[in-house]
C-alpha cells in the first residue's frame, strides 16, 4: 500500500496544481493587464497631484525610518529582536563596503552606498507585495476618455524604480557624490582626470584626448545606471502582469520568487557600481592599479 501511494503522489499533486489553476481561472479571472510607460498622477488631499511612484518612494523613506528608529530606540549589548536583524543588515553592508573601499574610506563612503542599497531593495520589493498596486485613489481621466467629472480611480502606489525618472534622479545623485568624493579624497588634483595638459607634444594631446573620453564616460553613465535598472524592474512587473492574466495561482509563484532575486540584484549592482566608480575616482595616482583590483575583486587591501 504505501508503494501504492508513493508512485501516486506525483500524479496526484500535479493533478491538485491543474485544478487549482483551472478553479483560480473561473472563480477569479483577471483583467488584461495595462501597461503604461509614464507614471500615473494620482491626487492627493483632494488638490495635490504627484505621480505614484512618488507616493512609493515616501513610503520607502517612512519604511526605512521606522525601521532604523524601531531597530535602534532600545539597543542593548546583546542584540535582540529587530536590533539583531538591523545590526545583521548593516554588517553585511558594512563588510561589503570595506571589502571594495578599505576600512577608513568605506565608512566614510557607507551612508551613501548603504542608502542605495536599502532604498532600491525596499522600492523593488514593495512592488511584489500583494495590494500595492490595487489601492485605489482619484486621479485624473486619460485624455480622449470621458470618465464623471474627469475624474477616475488609479492605483495609490507603483515601484519607484518603474519610473525612469526616479532611477535617473538616483544616478545623478550617484555621479555628483563620484565627483565630490574625488575631490574630497584628492583636492583640486582631481581636476587632472579631466584637464590633464601634461606631458610634452603628441603626449600632451594624448592626455588632453584621455581626459576627454573621462568626461564622456561620466556622462554616459547617468544612462546606464538609470536605464539599467529602470528596464530590469519595469520589464518584471510587466511579466508578472503578463504571467498572471494567462495562468492565475501557483504557476505564478517561480516568477515571483524570480523577481525577488532580480530585485536584489539590480539594487546590490547599482550600490557596487557606485562605489566602485567612487573608489577609482578618488585612487590617487600611485595606488589606482590597487583599487582597481579590490574594486573588481573585492579583497581587502592595505587601510587608506
């Protein structure tokens, strides 16, 4: 008997799977998915209109201030509770940082890049939650529609980082602070990046070309920070709509749990790539070969 039953699990489970799914298809079925590129406006008090994924991004802040104040407000040696799980986030974070920047340098860099980290990883988690984008609040009519009064019902909350002018507000953020650390790590000798007029005859116009393609490169990277992470979570949010109005339930879940680790991903890369870009930048001269190898490595050199 119990081999019986062994042999007949599987077709068993597959068989409950189907009809969850074909009972999930006619008890629940889903409305095509709307995909829109541009963030909806909602109205806020009535009078106030801003889009919502900034009504996301305010509520990302007040995820991570009541979090750091609750992790904090009753802190004891022995770590407990939210504390320990605070503490254990920053660790990670803090290990990760010094591993790549060097002990002094990574904890005066930390705010910046842990604030990266956790603002993105809470925004491209936030998405995945189930309701977030099913709470409804007045916001204006499309054009060409004619809803009562102008007025229809638009969801309050959409991942920030689906806008892409969220993620290229964060990386101008990301280049102006590579340029003030540069200089705070170097002083005006940071300028020889840019302007560098050494050297004497076909060495000097090389020079001048080099720190020409540095000024391009700072530049492209407000694209490529921006649209790397505006496409990677805009494209799965679409795929779990898209996934969803076909298949409803447990077929859902792989891309679910999928999502999950490409909203890691993308906010552990753009941390990273910040402080690398930050770490070259302010590598004095003598010592750039080193920090371009704990950067791409992230082995831990000599402290700076």
């Amino acid at each position: 008997m119990p081999s019986v039953m062994a042999r007949l699990r599987k077709p068993l489970l597959i068989v409950f799977v189907l009809a969850l799914i074909a009972v999930g298809n006619i008890f629940f079925p889903l409305q095509v998915p709307h995909v829109q590129l541009p963030a909806e406006k909602v109205y806020l008090f009535d009078f106030f209109l801003v889009p919502n994924t900034m009504t996301a991004a305010w509520l990302t802040m007040i995820v991570l201030i009541v979090l750091s104040w609750a992790g904090s407000r009753n802190m004891s040696m022995v770590p407990t509770g939210l504390q320990n799980l605070v503490e254990w986030a920053i660790e990670l974070i803090v290990g990760q940082v010094e591993a790549i920047a060097g002990p002094r340098r990574g904890r005066i860099l930390l705010p910046l890049v842990g604030t990266f980290f956790l603002f993105i990883l809470i925004n491209n988690w936030s998405g995945l939650l189930p309701g977030y984008g099913t709470i409804l609040i007045a916001g204006p009519a499309p054009a060409g529609e004619h809803a009562a009064g102008g007025i229809e019902l638009l969801p309050l909350f959409r991942s920030a980082d689906t806008d892409l002018n969220t993620t290229l507000g964060l990386a101008i953020v990301s280049v102006l602070a590579t340029q003030y650390y540069g200089f705070r790590f170097l002083g005006l000798s940071y300028l020889k990046r840019y302007l560098n007029f050494s050297g004497h005859g076909a060495m000097r116009g090389v020079n001048v070309f080099v720190g020409l393609l540095e000024i391009v490169s700072e530049l492209a990277k407000f694209i490529s920070l921006s649209f790397r992470l505006f496409g990677n979570i805009f494209a799965g949010e679409v795929l779990l709509g898209v996934i969803s109005f076909l298949i409803t339930f447990v077929a859902v879940l792989p891309f679910f749990a999928l999502e999950i680790f490409v909203g890691l991903l993308q906010a552990y890369v753009f941390a990273v790539l910040t402080l690398i870009f930050t770490v070259i930048a302010a590598a004095e001269h003598g010592e750039s070969a080193e920090a371009v190898h704990r950067a791409e490595h992230g082995g831990v050199g000599e402290p700076q």
